[in-house]
C-alpha cells in the first residue's frame, strides 16, 4: 500500500544489528586453562575449585589480581550496582568514586579467598599485597590520648607535645618505643591536606594515637604524655621546666643561646635564672649598693671591705695632714676620710669649701 500524502517512510537500517548475548566478546577471552588433565588428589581439587564446583577459590582469586593490576575494576553496565550518594573530602574531592568503590569491594573480596585457602593449604603463598593490607590492618595495640583543648585554650598543648622541629615527640617515642600521631583537629593547618589518613580521625577532638607492638608500650607513653598534659594545666607557664627546656633547645638550635647557668640573680642571689625570671618576691635588699665595694645588698658600714686606719695618712686622714679624730677622740670614720680627702683635693685646686 502507498504511503499517505506528507508521511515518510521508515528509515531503512543502516547496518547488521548485533544480538544481544551474555557472552564475551572473543578478545575478552581470559585463555585460562579450566581443563585439569594431570592426577589431583581431592585436597587439592578443594583448594583449586573451592568446596563446591560453583565457586572456583583459585579461579576467582587469579580474576581478581588481574582486575586490580590492570586498572579494569569497573563492571560492564549491566552489572553495576546503584550509585550511593556522593561524598567529598575536606578538599572537595568526592571519596567515593565508582573506581574506588569497585576497587574496595575487590580488594575486600581477595582478603576473603586468600584466608580461606590459607585454612585449606598451610603451604599456600598469598600475594604481596594481601602481606601490605595485613599489616596495615593488624591488631597492633594501640590508645587514644585526648587533650583538653577546651577546658585550658590558653595552654599550647601542641607545642609542649612536639617541641623544637619535633624533638620532644621523637624522645618520647624513643623512651617508650611506641609511635605517637597526632591526629583531629587543629593537628593540621588550615589548607594543607594529610593523605592516606582517615577523615573520621580529622572530624575527631585533638588526641594522641599511640601504637606499639606491645601493650606495655603503650602504657608507658601514655604515662610520658600525661605527665606533659598534666604539667602544662598544673604548674605556671614561668615555672614550667619542660617548657623552659624546649625554649633552650630552641635557641640553641637557632643560634641565641646565652648561657645563664653560671648567671647570679640581683633579686634572689640564685643561678641560673636573670632578675626578670626570678621566681622569689622582689628583694628591697638586693637594691642596696654599697659605696665602698660596689657590691649589692649591704650598706657601707657593713662592707668586709672597709679600709682601716692606715688608710691615707696618719691617723686615716689625708696624706700630710694631721689625723682626724672621730667624734668621740677615738680613730676618724670612713665619712671623715672622705671629707678630708675632699678638703685636700679642693685646697690644691686653690678652691675653699663652705663651712
């Protein structure tokens, strides 16, 4: 029958359709061999195809190392599963890509197949990443320090924790043997990223997480890092020897260092420390300057130092003049001395003093 006026006609196919079929394509084809032609025991049969003949542990397991090696860890789109919603890093990065996700859930299923045929053969040799994914994922025992950032914001935990270019950490991890991170917030600067960390340790409050091979370790520097937490809260940041340590360190390393160990105080006479450092009350005393020695802390009547009898001239006067009695007749004082000195100096200048 003719096509009506204005209709057009049904285009006609370009090319052969292919048929849709759930096998591969011919260059899909893996070549492994499925055929066994040698004499198995049936231990071995289990430990290659599994417990049923429906799931090839050996089989499986090849698949999957072949997958994670070569990147093709995506599905066809038929076999996908639903997308889950998207999430992002704290630098917009989304975490949670179809690649990632299909990698995860292959590298969980290896795990699986590989401690199952280590259960069925002992002499079994699992791949070199199985031995990487074990022993970043061992029971180490391990603890959490949390630092009270909020009830003392004035103290600068952080700084007392790590010291000058991490020093104080690196003795505390040496003394007790375990390794300290510290991990939440505030660890990290605004706008810089810390990879290969979890994002629920970054959401988390400021803490310590200590790991060592043993749990008595861990117990002994969680004791060094409580008693720096404890000390900070505790004692005055003047009194504070760990601190005033790390501020030593730190000049030394920079180069500023004056050394006041042999440094007498004018406030307390102690060593160690200047008169702005001094713990101790002010001393009126130490402001006292003797005007025979210099020294300080002693009038001048009281100075070891004072100068007898014999000093200047007959008497304690001055040279060529006759001694000065003191106010009782008995040997002139020190003030005499040095009014008469005084008196000596302004009659050769030819000046006379004032009565």
């Amino acid at each position: 029958m003719p096509a009506a006026h204005g209709s057009e006609s049904p285009a006609a196919p370009t090319g052969e359709r292919k048929r849709k079929s759930r096998w591969g394509d011919k260059s899909e084809d893996s070549a492994m061999p499925v055929a066994i032609t040698g004499g198995v025991q049936e231990r071995d049969l289990e430990t290659y195809a599994g417990a049923s003949s429906s799931f090839p542990l050996q089989l499986r397991l090849d698949e999957i190392q072949r997958a994670l090696r070569t990147g093709q860890v995506v599905p066809p789109d038929g076999q996908r599963s639903p997308s889950p919603p998207p999430t992002y890093d704290g630098h917009g990065r989304r975490t949670n890509t179809r690649e990632v996700r299909y990698r995860k859930r292959l590298e969980d299923e290896r795990m699986r197949l590989v401690d199952r045929q280590i259960k069925l053969d002992p002499n079994f040799r699992p791949p070199a990443e199985y031995i990487m994914a074990k022993r970043q994922s061992s029971g180490r025992p391990q603890d959490k320090v949390y630092i009270p950032v909020k009830e003392f914001p004035e103290i600068n935990f952080f700084g007392l924790l790590v010291g000058p270019r991490g020093n104080s950490l690196k003795k505390m991890e040496r003394e007790s043997g375990a390794r300290i991170s510290i991990r939440g917030k505030g660890s990290v600067k605004e706008g810089k990223g810390r990879p290969g960390h979890r994002e629920e340790d970054e959401n988390d409050e400021l803490h310590c997480l200590i790991s060592a091979d043993t749990e008595e370790k861990v117990q002994g520097c969680v004791k060094l890092i409580n008693s720096v937490i404890e000390t900070a809260a505790s004692v005055p940041e003047g009194q504070n020897d760990h601190k005033r340590n790390q501020l030593r360190e730190l000049a030394a390393l920079n180069g500023t260092l004056r050394d006041d160990e042999n440094q007498v105080c004018q406030n307390c006479g102690g060593l160690g420390h200047r008169k702005y450092d001094c713990p101790e009350q002010k001393n009126w005393s130490a402001n006292i300057i003797c005007r025979i020695c210099g020294g300080a802390g002693h009038m001048a009547r009281d100075c070891t130092q004072r100068r007898g009898p014999g000093f200047g001239g007959p008497g304690g006067g001055p040279p060529g003049f006759p001694p000065v009695p003191g106010p009782d007749g008995g040997p002139p004082s020190v003030a005499q001395q040095f009014d008469s000195e005084y008196a000596s100096l302004m009659a050769e200048l030819g000046e006379t003093t004032a009565a």
